[in-house]
C-alpha cells in the first residue's frame, strides 16, 4: 500500500480559474477506501453539486477492490462531501448568484489514513486564457532550462 495518496486534477488548473480552496472529507464505505489507499481512484472527470443542503462528488471514479466480496461498491457513485455548515450555505449561495462551479482538485490521504477531498469554487476559462497559461507555462520552462544551463 502506499502511505501517502495525492491524486491531482491537472485538468481542471487548466479550464478553470480556481477562486477558493476547501478541504472537505467524503463519505465512504470499507472498500473504497482500501481502493484510494491503493492509488486506484480518478477525478479528472468529476464535479460537485448540491443536493438539498447536502454536497455531492459525482462522477469521481473508485476501482473496485479486488480482494472485496459480493459487498463491494460501485465504481461510479454519488459520494457526500462533509463541510461545516456555515461553509455550505456560502458556497450554495455562491454557486446559484454568480454561475460558479465547484470542481475536486486533489483526492489526498491525511496522516490519519482518512480520504479527503480538495474542492475549488471556480470560473471557467476563456480559450485566449487558456493560451495565455501555456505560453507561461513554456516561458517559465525556458527560464529553468538557462538556469540550469548556468
């Protein structure tokens, strides 16, 4: 097993423009976690929405256990996320008057052992935004090229 677990969303850096972070915790069962202890999980094609006053991941992918039984879980499931009060009714509010979007960015294990989930409210990206960061992102690649050359 692997003792630290960060599965990241490069692609929602890239089509969204993240405005606030929050650290949320998820709602699993057994063999779930067994599964992302392992590293067998993705996010890159998940969202978040509300339901009620409730938060939702959907669409965020778990691979089955392979050593679970008849009682394993599905793969691709509603998973309620955990955030305190007082953050939910800000970010419901957010999400319905601006047009907003709440997106996972990192599925991550604390010391603990516990599954967390890094949530971002975002704005989706214009193409010449999305232009403008991958000329950054060469510029900044040439700069450590010189320097290392140096």
């Amino acid at each position: 097993m692997i003792k630290e677990v960060s599965i990241q969303n490069k692609r929602a850096r890239f089509d969204y423009e993240i405005l606030e972070t929050y650290t949320a915790g998820i709602v699993l069962t057994g063999t779930e976690i067994k599964s992302i202890r392992l590293g067998k999980a993705q996010i890159a094609e998940s969202f978040c929405e509300f339901h009620g006053h409730e938060l939702f991941a959907i669409n965020t992918y778990i691979e089955e256990y392979a050593f679970g039984t008849a009682f394993n879980h599905q793969t691709r499931s509603e998973r309620k996320l955990l955030l305190n009060k007082k953050e939910l009714k800000s970010l419901a509010r957010k999400v319905e008057t601006k047009g907003l979007t709440i997106v996972p960015l990192r599925l991550f294990t604390n010391e603990k052992g516990l599954a967390k989930l890094d949530i971002g409210l975002c704005r989706g990206k214009k193409n010449y935004d999305k232009r403008e960061t991958l000329k950054d992102r060469d510029t900044q690649r040439d700069i450590d090229r010189l320097k290392k050359a140096f």
